[in-house]
C-alpha cells in the first residue's frame, strides 16, 4: 500500500536536496509571470490607491510604526552578529557569543544582498518609478515592469525593494533553529516578511513584484552562501576553524595596538624632547628672548617690581 504522503516527502526531499535551483526557478518563474501580466502590479496597488489622497495607508501612524518596526529588526540582526565579532576580537580569549559560521553566513548575506545587489546595483541602473510616482496613480512617469530599464533622471528608484530585500535576511533565521521548530518559526517569519511586504505596498512605496522579486533574490544568495559556507567549505569554514582564527587574529590585533600605543608614546616623549632643547637653542642665541621667556614662565605677580615697595 502506499504511502499518502510520498508526494509531499519528495517535494520536501526535492527543495532539501535542491534549494539554490528551486529558489532560482521560482524567481524566474514570478518574473516572468510579472513580465508578461503587468496588470497584476497595477491591480494590487489599486487596491490601496484613493483618486485624490494618493495612498492613505502611508499616513497611518500605525502602519508607519509597523513599517519602522520592521526596519529596525531587520538591521538589528546584523549589528548584533557585527558587534559580537567585534567582542571576540577586542577579548580573544573567550568564546564567540554567537557560532562564527551564523555571524559569517549573516554579515556576508546583507552586505552582498541589501547592500550591494539591491542598492548597488539594481537601484541606480533600474530605473522603475515607485506607484505614488506614476501616471496610473496621480505621477508624472509611465508605469514601467520589472526588469525594465527606466526613464533617465528619475531619483527615487522602486526596483527592487530595498525594504524587502532587508526584511527576507530575516528568513533563513529557520535554519539555525531546532528542527521540530523550524515549521512554526518559519511561518511567523514568513507572516512578518510578507506584512512588511506588503506594508511597502500599501503606501505606494513598491510594486508587488519589487517585493516579492528580492525576497527571491535573496533566498537566492541564501542557499548559494549556506552552500559555500555549509557544504562545500564546511571544513574549512567550521565553527572550530573560525574561532581559531578569530582568536589568533584577536591577539595579532592586541598586539598591533599594543605596538601602537608604545609607538604613540615615544614618538610624543621624542617630540617633547625636540620641543624643550629648541627653546633652550632659542635662549642660548638670544638673550633677551631667553628673559622673556624667563619672564613668562615665572608666577604670577613676580614680574615688575616688587609689590608694596615705592621706587625712590
């Protein structure tokens, strides 16, 4: 007899054994399908657009503290992982705060991801008007799809989301969790991602194919770095191997300030000294700028003639 859940355990076994493909056929797929039905991107953002008031979601206080709520979480996992490897390399001798391949898996993620992929290079070469900003909504551009090269002179740029791509770091969080929690944290990361999503959405912000497009790209750059650091280099980039190294680089580091410091102090102890014997030279050859100087550095009410006393 067989089993009524083979087909889901091989898909399971499928996306287990092939996420950088799948997550590269999908992004594919839903770019196309953006492409070729552009009406998709214009209906959605209909739906939060009011003829006169542009979209009134974007000055919703609520919805405004969800959006910054969202931001700060999303930067606050890098920031956290950034400063515990700035621990280990101020205090070399004690353990990592968090596993140095998460904090390597992380830190690489955003700075490839959000900050060069998304802000670096798809932003100023992929000029697509924001929805506020187009002729269907009360702007002055034409709407262009995704992928679509953009109007020269247009400032403020809507693909890809740069929101977005930040929010979907957050997804691969499910990895470096137990396995009986990886389904229920996964959900509760996938409803917080697609909230902010969308939130970017309903204030005209974005199309729903600049969101959901860097979220593919960003599982994208996820599973190829969870292969490379996890996989194919897992010797080399293990958690022994990068705590060694942090360690060592920790001590060169201290070394290096140590040398540092000592250098700082002699040379301040040299110039000191060049200072003094220049103003002793000076004295020497002149005098009388040697009895002003005397002068100056005596205490205060020496010079002159001595108080109290009247000259004959």
């Amino acid at each position: 007899m067989s089993d009524p859940n083979e087909p889901s355990r091989a898909r399971a076994s499928l996306f287990a054994r092939a996420p950088l493909t799948t997550a590269i056929l999908a992004t594919v797929a839903l770019s196309f399908l953006f492409y070729l039905l552009p009406q998709i991107d214009l209906a959605v953002a209909g739906l939060f657009h009011e003829p006169g008031k542009s979209f009134p979601a974007a000055q919703i206080p609520l919805l405004q503290d969800f959006r910054t709520f969202g931001s700060n979480i999303s930067l606050s996992l890098p920031l956290l992982l950034l400063v515990g490897v700035v621990l280990k390399l101020s205090f070399p001798a004690k353990t990592s705060l968090v596993p140095p391949r998460m904090a390597l898996f992380f830190v690489s993620l955003y700075l490839l991801g959000p900050a060069l992929l998304v802000n670096g290079i798809l932003k100023p070469y992929w000029g697509r008007p924001r929805p506020m900003n187009t002729d269907h909504f009360g702007g002055p551009w034409p709407f262009q799809g995704p992928w679509v090269m953009g109007p020269p002179g247009l400032g403020n740029h809507s693909f890809s989301s740069g929101e977005g791509a930040f929010i979907a770091c957050l997804l691969p969080l499910v990895l470096f969790v137990p396995r009986e929690w990886r389904w229920p944290v996964g959900t509760l990361l996938g409803m917080f991602v697609a909230a902010v999503g969308l939130s970017r959405v309903a204030f005209g912000g974005h199309y729903l194919s600049d969101v959901v497009i860097s979220i593919g790209l960003m599982l994208i750059l996820a599973a190829a770095l969870h292969h490379l650091i996890f996989v194919r280099y897992r010797h080399t980039l293990s958690d022994a191997a990068l705590e060694k190294r942090l360690t060592a680089l920790g001590y060169r580091m201290a070394e290096q300030r140590a040398q540092f410091r000592h250098w700082l102090r002699r040379t301040l102890a040299t110039s000191y000294r060049s200072a003094r014997n220049l103003r002793r030279a000076e004295r020497a050859i002149h005098p009388g700028a040697a009895a002003r100087a005397a002068a100056m550095d005596a205490p205060t009410g020496s010079v002159g003639a001595p108080t109290g006393t009247n000259p004959p």
